[in-house]
C-alpha cells in the first residue's frame, strides 16, 4: 500500500493516486444537486473509478440510483463487493460471458444492452438455461436497446432495427425490454458550447423519434439512459432522458476541464479531484526537472499531465517510468512532491491498486481499485 492511514503528503510511496476529499465530496453534492434539479436520474459510470467504496458513496450522499459498468468482469468485482444495481451499458458477446452475466442476474439488479438479434437470442438462452439448472423459474434479465445516436460505436442503425430489436427482446423467454440507451460519447467532448448542443440537439431529436417509434409499436419505453459529464445538462433538460450516466464528474480530468458551457465555465461547476502525486526525482538543469509518475502511473491518451498548483511548470514529455517537466523559473527541488492533473481519469485509476484519499494534508483512507484490471 502507498500510504497508511494518518500520514503527511510527504510519507506517500510515489507515484500514487491520491483524491482531495473536501473537492471530490464537492462534486458528488454537486452532481446530486443538479440531477434532481433536472428531474433525471443519475447511474454513475463506475468504469471511471472501479471502486467500491466510490459507487457506494455516489449512491449513499451522490443520490445515485445505480451505478455503470463496461464489463462482466467489472460488474462481477463491484457486485462481489456489494453494489447491488448495475448496468452494463455495452454489449456482451460469447456464451461464456454472458453466462457469467446471467448468474449475476441472479445475484443482483443486472441490465444490459444489445444491438443485434443474436445477443438478444444469446441472452434468453441462457436465462432459460440459469432457470434450468437453478430452478429458479423468476430469473429475468432486463435489456435495452442501444443505438447509435451518432457515437460511430455500438448500437442499431436505424429506427426499424431499433423497433423490431426491442419487439425481440420484449418476445424473448426469461427476458424484459428495458428501454433505449443513447450515448454520444464524441458529443461530449466538443469544447465549444454551440458546437456541443448543436450535435446533441440531433442526436436528442433521433433518440425521440426511436422511442416514439417503439411506443407505436405497442411497447413501453419509459427508460432512456445516457449522458456523461460533458453532456449532461443538455440531455438532462430535454424532457427525453431519464437517466444520466455521468462518471468522470467525480474527479474531473484535464480534458473535462476544457469543455465549456455558455456562460464560459466547466460542466456542472466540477473541479479536479484526482491527483497523481509524483516526486522529483532528477533536476539536471537547463530548466528541467523529471519525476516518478510515467507512462505506468498516468494516461496520456487525452494528452499530457497539467501540473497542478504551480505556475509556469509544464510536463513535455512522459516515458515508461518518467515524467519531463520544463520548469524555466527552477522552481522544483530534487525529492518536492508535484501533483499531476491525468488528461483522462479512466485509463489513469485502471494503473493503480489503491485511492489515497486526502483531507486536510493527511491521508484520512485508503480505498482498493476493486475493479482494477477487469477488462474481460
Ligand atoms: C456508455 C457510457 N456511458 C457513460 C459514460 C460516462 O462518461 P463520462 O465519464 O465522460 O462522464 C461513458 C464513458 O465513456 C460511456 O461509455
């Protein structure tokens, strides 16, 4: 473990995670406030933080209903470790997968997206087959429709293979049509407001006309969930969505805090709470200071560290196990600890074993990274 609990700053083993309590707890108020404002509910995407410690407080002071989760494996770890509502809001393939999915079934509150017939049929077959090996003849695993409201990733192509897909689910043995899932994940990264709403303003109005078309057809459709930090008050005041599946909001990346509203400030009024503390570990001049936290302790899939706290101080480079910082004023000393803002939270907590949470300069806990490295 990085950290016990009671230590200084300066007795965390580095690189580490560590998350500003005070901010982090902020956000969470934050994020309650806004959804009930909008009249929406929030599932909180845990494949952000893959903490059990972290989903049960979203739900407990967050107001979160529920939590996300992209995997089997990542729901099995976070049920295991008693979060009892999950949506795995992605498709599952192989029978082996979705076995294990449907056992899970049986242990808490499991729903799940398709977007092609075949997974629909996979999915019955093995509730029916759960029921006869269990006898449990009430085992049923809830489905949504996912499609493609502009993402370019999974989900039906079309309003016809959006209907006749939930007509399938709605028909299938051991299963129930759950509703529509719509997620524009490109959306939510569009920095200039405009830009943003203009994109979602088409996506919100195909998503409408999907589900109006699945009403035609007889079935209810009461749930649309989607949404993430970047999009949310928009999905959330179109009168369309009812939940919002929001996850980096709870720690807020470098990216994220490019996204701007139209009164020019960051979704939701979120500030970073995630952290990866790092230690200087060379100085060798010229401006230059290089510390710990490479490649292995922060994601730069979204672009370079910023370093927190400091002015004029700029990662411009990163390698396996190192970090270059140009530092032109030679504020940083050999052994001081420098606080790296990830341009991506996800990618970043799946490096780490442990959260060291932070109040007041001293490790007040430490939470496992329960779902670390379950990507199967
Ligand atoms: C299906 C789905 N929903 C919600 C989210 C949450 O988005 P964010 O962490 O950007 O709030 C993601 C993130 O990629 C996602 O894939």
């Amino acid at each position: 473990m990085p950290a016990r609990v009671g230590d200084l700053l300066a007795d965390i083993a580095t690189p580490a995670l560590i998350i500003d309590l005070d901010v982090f707890e902020r956000n969470l108020d934050r994020m309650r406030v806004h959804t009930s404002a909008l009249g929406v509910s929030l599932r909180a995407h845990a494949k952000m933080h893959k903490s059990a410690d972290i989903a049960k407080l979203q739900m407990s002071r967050g107001g979160a209903v529920g939590v996300c989760c992209q995997k089997v494996s990542e729901a099995e770890a976070l049920l295991r470790a008693g979060v009892g509502d999950i949506l795995v809001s992605n498709e599952v393939i192989g029978e082996a997968r979705v076995a294990r999915l449907v056992r899970l079934a049986a242990k808490g509150k499991i729903t799940v997206c398709a977007d092609h017939p075949d997974q629909v049929a996979a999915f019955s077959r093995a509730v029916m087959a759960q029921r006869a090996q269990s006898g449990n003849n009430d085992l049923i695993l809830d489905v949504l429709v996912e499609m493609d409201c502009g993402s370019r990733r999974c989900g039906t192509g079309s309003i016809a293979e959006s209907v006749t897909l939930a007509k399938a689910i709605a028909t299938a043995p051991g299963l129930r049509f759950a509703g529509l899932q719509s997620y524009y994940g490109r959306a939510q990264h569009i920095y200039a407001p405009a830009e943003r709403q203009a994109a979602l303003n088409e996506s919100i109005a195909l998503t409408t006309s999907t589900r109006d078309a699945i009403r035609a057809a007889g079935l209810s459709c009461d749930r649309v969930t989607g949404a993430g930090t970047g999009s949310f008050e928009i999905e959330g005041a179109s009168g369309l969505y009812t939940e919002i599946q929001a996850g980096s909001y709870a720690f807020m990346d470098a990216d994220y805090a490019k996204v701007r509203t139209t009164d020019g400030s960051t979704p939701g009024g979120f500030e970073h709470a995630l952290f990866v503390l790092a230690t200087v570990m060379s100085v060798p001049g010229a401006g230059r200071a290089v510390c710990d936290a490479g490649l292995k302790a922060v994601a730069v899939d979204s672009g370079l560290p910023l370093v927190a706290g400091t002015t004029g101080v700029k990662a411009i480079g990163v390698s396996d196990e190192h970090c270059n910082l140009s530092d032109p004023d030679g504020q940083l000393r050999l052994g001081a600890q420098v606080r790296l803002i990830p341009g991506h939270c996800d990618p970043t907590c799946n490096l780490h074993d442990w959260y060291v949470g932070i109040r007041n300069g001293r490790v007040e806990c430490l939470w496992p990274i329960t779902a670390r490295g379950k990507v199967f």
